[in-house]
C-alpha cells in the first residue's frame, strides 16, 4: 500500500470514529495494523478487483475484553 494511500485511508477512520489517536502500521504482507495508540485494534487489507478498490477493516473482540452489560444502559 502506497504511503499516500495510508494516510487518506487513517484520515478517514480517524474522521469517521472521531479519534485522532487511530495509526495504521503497514506490515510486509501488505496488510496494516490499525492501532489506538499502542494497542492493537484490528487489521486492515487493500482489495483491488477488477478495476475497482476497496480496504475492509477487520477488527476481533474478545469476550473477555467485554465489560458486563446492564440492560438498562443498553440503548436502542
């Protein structure tokens, strides 16, 4: 991934969370981790099929990171 691509790419998921702190580190797969800081949030991937481009954001959470909900903080 072209480092103008990575910097249009972060700007953007920066924007859409409204969090400043989000960095993408290219890694020699081609792939980038998308970081908050320093901890690791998920990966990103460049698809580029038949002419056209995307990048999907994949991010894991674990059950064990997940706090206990209350079921009247939940919000619809």
């Amino acid at each position: 991934m072209k480092r103008s691509e990575l910097l249009r790419v972060e700007k953007y998921l920066r924007g859409k969370f409204g969090n400043n702190a989000i960095a993408l580190k290219e890694q020699n797969d081609g792939s980038c981790e998308v970081l908050i800081g320093d901890e690791f949030i998920g990966v990103l991937f460049r698809d580029e099929e038949d002419g056209e481009l995307s990048y999907a954001f994949h991010m894991a959470i674990l059950e064990m990171d997940l706090d206990e909900a209350d079921s009247d903080s939940i919000q619809r």
